[in-house]
C-alpha cells in the first residue's frame, strides 16, 4: 500500500513567510504607481496650459491669470478670460480643479521657484473636482491631491493635501 504524504507544516510557513515578504515589498510600489498615475492626468492638462500661456506671452508679452474653472474661457475676455483650452472627459480632475498665478509666486512645500515677476505657478487641486462643473468620473479618488508647474515645467505633487510634496 502507497502512503500518501503532504507537506509538512514548516514547508507551509516558509511559503506563506515567502509570500508575505514578496506582498510587503510589492504593495508601496503600487500604491507609489498608482497615485502617480492618477497625478499624471493633471500634469497633462497642465502641461496643455504651460503651453498656452506660453503662446498667449508670445503675442501679448504679458502671462494671463486664469481662475479656477475658467481654462476653456477666451483669453480675450475681460471677465473671467481662460486659455481657450479644450480638455476631453477626465477620470480624475474636472476642469475646475485648475488655475493660473502670475507673478513672484513660490511653490508649497519648501520647494523653490523662479523669482521673475513675469514667471506663472499653474496649480491642480483635487478636492475642487469634487463640486462645480465636474466632468470627472471619479473625483473622489483624488481629493487630497495637490499639483503644481511653473514656467521651466518643474511639478511638484502631494497625495495627503499639500502635507508633504515630491517632484513629479
């Protein structure tokens, strides 16, 4: 008669010691993708809007500061002017998470900006996707969010509401 034999119970914990050690390695790396993923589409529209105020000083030697909501406005406008972008439907950021600061303006967190008085600092805040013209399908998830670009295109980003900041 063949006896029949298992694994032994030191067998069992070494694999799930091996299994835990793999998930505690694994989980940060995610979780650091993850919010960085979701980072990235605001970095985009800002890249867009870095861009346009980049063409709008090129024609009027002067940046134009842009109200939270009001990107998609004519530049010319003298209410409320945007940067005539057009942003297509977003996962995270509605159009009102942005807005433009012209001037010396300093970045949160410590970190340095560029002191010309002609320099801009575009901003993302995550908990204005939550109320307003949304457009955004899951605003919830990006709440605590804090995004900043200035002229030279350095972007800082904070997933705990501006605590602590890292360089994109």
């Amino acid at each position: 008669m063949k006896v029949l034999r298992g694994f032994t119970m030191i067998e069992l914990l070494v694999v799930l010691l091996i299994i835990g050690i793999l998930a505690a390695v694994a989980a940060p790396m995610y979780l650091r993708h993850t919010e960085r993923a979701k980072a990235s589409e605001a970095v985009a529209v800002i890249s867009l809007m870095r861009q346009a105020e980049r063409e709008y000083y090129s024609k009027h030697k002067a940046y134009r500061a842009v109200g939270y909501g009001y990107i998609a406005n004519d530049p010319e406008a003298t209410a409320n002017p945007g940067l005539d972008i057009t942003v297509g439907p977003s996962q995270y950021f509605s159009l009102d998470s942005y807005r433009v600061q012209i001037g010396n303006q300093t970045f949160s967190g410590g970190f340095v900006n560029a002191t010309s008085a002609e320099d801009f600092l575009i901003d993302a805040d995550g908990s204005r996707s939550l109320s307003g013209a949304g457009k955004a399908r899951n605003p919830g998830e990006v709440a605590n969010y804090k995004l900043e670009m200035d002229n030279s295109g350095t972007t800082i980003y904070s997933t705990d509401n501006g605590t602590i900041y890292k360089g994109y």
